[in-house]
C-alpha cells in the first residue's frame, strides 16, 4: 500500500480527553510488549548505536512506553549491557514511565513536554521514534529528522505495521475483540480505563478509528529516504529504511540514520 493519507488521529487533537488517551495508551503499550512487536529491529538499532559510539536511547513521542522495555532489555542481552533508555513525550505519562522504570534498570524519564521537532540539547543520545512518526505530516517530519542530522545525532524510525491492507482488517476486527479480552489484565489497574472500555466504549472505539488511520498515515520506506534526504541535503548522515518482518506475520518498518564519520 503506497497511498498516504493524512487525516485525524483523536489522540493528537489538544482537546482530545486525557483520560481516554492514557486508556488508549495503556492498551497499545501492552499489545506492543507482549507481541514483542519491535524485537526484529533490535540487531538494528544494536548496529547504530555501536557505529555511533552510544549507550543512551532518548525515545521521542513515547505515548505510554510501549515495547519500550523489551527493546532495553534485548539491548542489554545482546551486546550492549551499559544501554540505557530515556522517554519523553510531547503529552508525558509520567504514571505509566513511573512503572517501567521500576521494573527496568537503565530506564528513566523527563517528565516536562518535548517538542520532538526541536530537542533540548540538555537531552542527548541515539533518538528513536516507534509507532509515532506517522503522526508528523511531511513538513513535520522532515523538520524532526533535520533536527537530529543537526544536532549530529543518529536517528531510528520504527513503524510497527508493513502498511498493508490486510493490516486495516486486522485493525477492525481481531484487535478490538483482543481489546476486550485483555483490558483486566493491564496495569497498573485504572477503574476509569475499565469504565470507558466496557461500561461506555469509549477507548475501543477510539483505538480503531485511530489504528486505521495509523496505517494510513504511515510512510513507506521510499517516502521514509526521500524525507531523510531532504532534511539532509549536504549528505552528512547515511540512512537506510526498509522493512522486517516480525516472528507472527506483519512487518515493522524502519529508518536508521547515522552521521558519516562517526
């Protein structure tokens, strides 16, 4: 599926509930974690950060941490046990990062609003971005990469989907049964995430308008180096996109960037 579209995501909307956006959140993190949909990527990311000389991820648009977590712990298993982990999020959860911090070490936080198109220097590191850049339209996008090559960080998009249209099916039908199913079990336990999933379905509803839309919003690996090379246009970084393909079927898009050199 080559077609983008724009459109609307309910959860980027400034008005859009806090409550059901944390729910929405909490049930992505938890399918994220327990497919362990972004460890294909990670020999990856372990290749980027040993070409960059770093140990310290700072993951931008984190949303609730999904996969986040995994991933670190992968890291450490498989080369590089000094990696460490950063979350930021233009809307913190510092609640949800709280929780995996506990339970993770090497993993922490900053809890104020970052802007994902213009870094704090006072927040170093290889920059990754899961299931989130989808959200930037072109303009944006290509302003968030051109801030990376900028500040000569590396850079990692990943897109947990291979944008096909089997992915849309998926989204529609087996995905909100499994949302059901599994609310109970996530934590830490929220009643307002029970009452809007069940007693008012809010957060279902939601969570398939916006996956849908996720898919259709995402940008193909062509699109993802013709960004790349626009917000690089000196050629300072060497990128690479394409995808992978995850243990139970769909593919996890990917755009590594480096700077040359380093």
């Amino acid at each position: 599926m080559k077609l983008r579209l724009q459109l609307f995501e309910f959860e980027d909307l400034p008005w859009f509930p806090k409550v059901i956006r944390a729910g929405m959140m909490d049930y992505l993190r938890f399918m994220i974690s327990a497919l362990g949909t972004y460890r294909p990527i990670v020999p990856l990311l372990l290749a980027a950060l040993r070409h960059t000389g770093s140990a310290r991820v700072l993951e931008l648009g984190a949303g609730a941490g999904g996969g986040t977590a995994g991933v670190l712990r992968e890291l450490r298993a498989t080369g590089l046990p000094d990696a460490r982990v950063c979350l930021t999020d233009l809307y913190p959860q510092p609640a949800a990062w709280q929780a995996l911090q506990a339970a993770n070490p090497g993993l922490d936080f900053e809890p104020t609003t970052v802007n994902a198109l213009a870094v704090p220097a006072a927040l170093p590191g290889f920059r990754t971005i899961f299931s989130a850049f989808h959200h930037f339209p072109p303009t944006a996008a290509e302003a968030l990469l051109a801030d990376a090559v900028r500040r000569r960080s590396g850079i990692g998009v990943f897109e947990g989907a291979g944008k096909h249209w089997a992915e849309l099916l998926l989204a529609v039908t087996v995905l909100p049964v499994a949302q059901l199913l599994i609310t109970p079990l996530i934590r830490p336990f929220r009643f307002s995430r029970l009452f809007f999933t069940y007693a008012v379905p809010l957060i279902p509803l939601f969570t398939i308008w916006d996956g849908c839309v996720s898919i259709l919003r995402m940008y193909p690996p062509a699109q993802l180096l013709a960004l790349a090379h626009r917000a690089d246009p000196a050629g300072t970084f060497t990128w690479q996109a394409g995808t992978v393909r995850h243990w139970w079927g769909p593919r996890v898009t990917y755009l590594i960037g480096v700077p040359r050199g380093s």
